[in-house]
C-alpha cells in the first residue's frame, strides 16, 4: 500500500488503523504540503507537486493507493483529478476525526473511502 498524505503526518497508531482498515501493510509514503501563491493558478502549482511523485509502472498496476486529502476543497478536488489522471483509477480516501478520549488531542483513522467503487454505476 502507498500513502500518499496532504496533512499532518502519521504517528506509528494511525498507521496501524490504516493498515487494519486497508487489509494491507504500509509500504511507501509520499507526503507533500501544499503552499500555494496566489498570483498563480491554483492547477498548474499542484500538478507541478505531483511530479514530485515519482512512482513505477509496476506499482501503478499492483499497489493500493490511499490518499489524505488536504483540507482545502479546491486542492482536494484538484489532488483527486491528478491521480485519477496519473494512476488510471481513483485511490482511495483516508477518513479521520479527531479522538474523543486522547489527551494530547490527536485524529484517529476511521474509514477508507473507495472512490472507484463509488463511481461505478
């Protein structure tokens, strides 16, 4: 499984959920932060990132991708379309809320959200 992650980082006890959820053990981890400037469009900066994401023909056919959204709704819709466009595919979406029990306050996994199969008629 790739994690290709646009917020804040994993600690060891969110990966475990990821890997429990997905059925699948973490192998690689891209992790980009998203600055944009605003004197230029939006679209090209990020795709401009996504070249940063250097992966195989190989791992493209047999890898399970999961993606952490940034939280911005333009950038995510816009991360959304250009692995859809690299990958053939849509990944799927890692889903977190913030725990109810921790102290310090931290975000636990909750749910992978498979966008392929939601597209499916």
């Amino acid at each position: 499984m790739i994690l290709i992650n646009f917020a804040n980082a994993f600690n060891a006890y969110q990966v475990r959920e990821l890997e429990i959820l997905a059925g699948e053990s973490l192998g690689r981890t891209f992790r980009f932060r998203i600055v944009t400037e605003s004197d230029m469009p939006i679209a090209r900066q990020l795709l401009r990132l996504m070249e940063k994401l250097s992966l195989t023909p190989e791992e493209i056919a047999q890898e399970i991708f999961v993606v952490n959204l940034p939280n911005h709704n333009v950038h995510a819709a816009l991360v959304v379309a250009a692995l859809y466009k690299r990958l053939g595919f849509f990944p799927r979406v890692v889903r977190t809320r913030p725990s109810m029990y921790s102290i310090p306050p931290r975000t636990e996994v909750v749910e992978l959200l498979d966008l392929q199969e939601v597209n499916q008629p």
